[in-house]
C-alpha cells in the first residue's frame, strides 16, 4: 500500500489534531503502534513539526471522521494522478554520493565471485553502468590497480535477498542449460542460506597427507632386516695381526 509524504511529521500531526488509534495512524504511515504510542507520549518525533495530510492532498476530512468513528477502519491514501506510476519507473538504481565510490569494489566483487552474472544484472544489483562493468571485466578500470573486492551487501549496496534472487536466478539459467559445473561453481549459484547448510566436502588436512594407506589391522607388516655394524667396520679401521706387531718393535 502507498505511504504518505514526510510519514513521521504525518503521524504528529494525526497524533495531536485527531481521536484515531494508534493502531489506525501506524497502519496508514508505516509505523509500528508503539512508535506511534512513543509520539504520544512525547518519547519519539521530539521537535518533529506536524505536517498537515488534509492541506497537502494525502487525506480527506470525511476519511479522517469515518476513521474516528470506527476503530478497525483503515485509513485510505487520497488518489493523486501526479504520483501515479511513480514506483514503477525504471532506471539504474539511486546510490547515495558517501557510497559510490565504493561501487567499483562491489563490483570486482561480482566479477570475480559470480561471473555468471550478466552486466544488466550488476548494473541493476548496485546502480552502475555497463561500460563501468566491462572496464573492470577487461581490467581496463583506470583505478584498477587499488580496488578491492569488497561484498556488495557489507556496503550497503544492496539486500541479502537481493543478490541471493539474482543468484538463483543465474543458478535456474546455468541448470536449464545443462551445463556441468563443478562444486565451487555450484556453491556460488545458490544463494547465502542454501549455501551455509551444505555439507562440506571432507578433507585430508595436510599434516598427516601420505598416510592413506596407514592401517591398524593385526597383520604383520615385513620388516627389513638391517645389517648390524660394528665398530671396525663403521670406522674401515684395519684389522691389525702379528706383522704388524713385529714392525713396531723394529721400528728404533
């Protein structure tokens, strides 16, 4: 349902010119009933002006008593044909100017984690353009070299459940295709839950590699047999005898 103008000046202003619940005034601006509640009680909107719905075109006089004779009735937007469509336009999205230079990370981020993603995807995921996305594809980007990939949800580019739909939409493309993809391929075509409750492949860690073939069975292994060494023949010392007895005591 469309929302009215300035919401919470809205809401101050039924909350002191009016009888109507708060549950009535919260479904009307978008608000939660204590939040409404918290403006009556001078907690929440503290040096929020009122902003008048009947004088601004959101509200009519006989929508506001027909509210306030009734309890459970809802509060109905007053039609306005200028904003008509207004939701509907098309275009790259909005990027505030404190987060776009931050859209070429998100951006490398994309690339480089889920290629499949076309460029009209990206540019609509975090409101870029396509020569932006093809310069940073062909790592052509004149600020290249600094960037740093960087997930477009962390900086508030874009929901979870933004990037996770456009994921399994790119993941419902690649299946009808019936291409073979391997598990890291199939890991980033799903989206963040389905991803996290996965198994994890098992793997050997790499301190005991090599040891496959250890075994605990009762068999026997065979055992070499090494040769015993003695002294003698560790050093090649010679095995002296009686010649070389009688040179010494000839020796003067």
């Amino acid at each position: 349902m469309a929302k009215p103008l300035m919401a919470k000046a809205t809401a101050v202003w039924l909350v002191d010119n009016t009888t109507i619940s708060f549950k009535q005034i919260a479904d009307f601006v978008g608000m939660h009933e204590l939040e409404v509640q918290g403006i009556a009680d001078g907690d929440v909107a503290a040096g929020v002006k009122g902003f008048d719905p009947i004088a601004n075109n959101q509200l009519t006089q006989d929508e506001i008593n027909t509210a306030q004779n009734n309890p459970l009735y809802k509060l109905k937007l007053k039609f306005n044909p200028a904003a008509s469509g207004e939701e509907k336009r098309r275009g790259p999205r909005y990027t505030p100017l404190s987060k776009r230079q931050d859209r070429p990370n998100s951006i490398l981020w994309l690339v480089k984690f889920h290629p499949e993603l076309s460029d009209g995807q990206i540019a609509k995921l975090v409101g870029t353009t396509k020569p932006t996305i093809q310069s940073i594809r062909e790592r052509t980007h004149w600020n290249i070299s600094n960037m740093q990939p960087i997930d477009p949800v962390a900086l508030g580019l874009c929901k979870q459940s933004e990037l996770d739909a456009i994921v399994q939409k790119a993941a419902a493309k690649k299946a009808a295709e019936g291409g073979v993809m391997s598990d890291d391929e199939r890991r980033k075509l799903v989206s963040t839950e389905q991803s996290l409750e996965m198994d994890a492949a098992p793997k050997i860690p790499t301190a005991i590699e090599g040891l496959e073939t250890f075994s605990l069975s009762d068999e026997p292994s065979e055992e070499k047999e090494e040769p015993i060494v003695d002294a003698d023949s560790f050093f090649n010392l010679p095995k002296g005898g009686a010649e070389d007895e009688d040179e010494d005591e000839t020796r003067p």
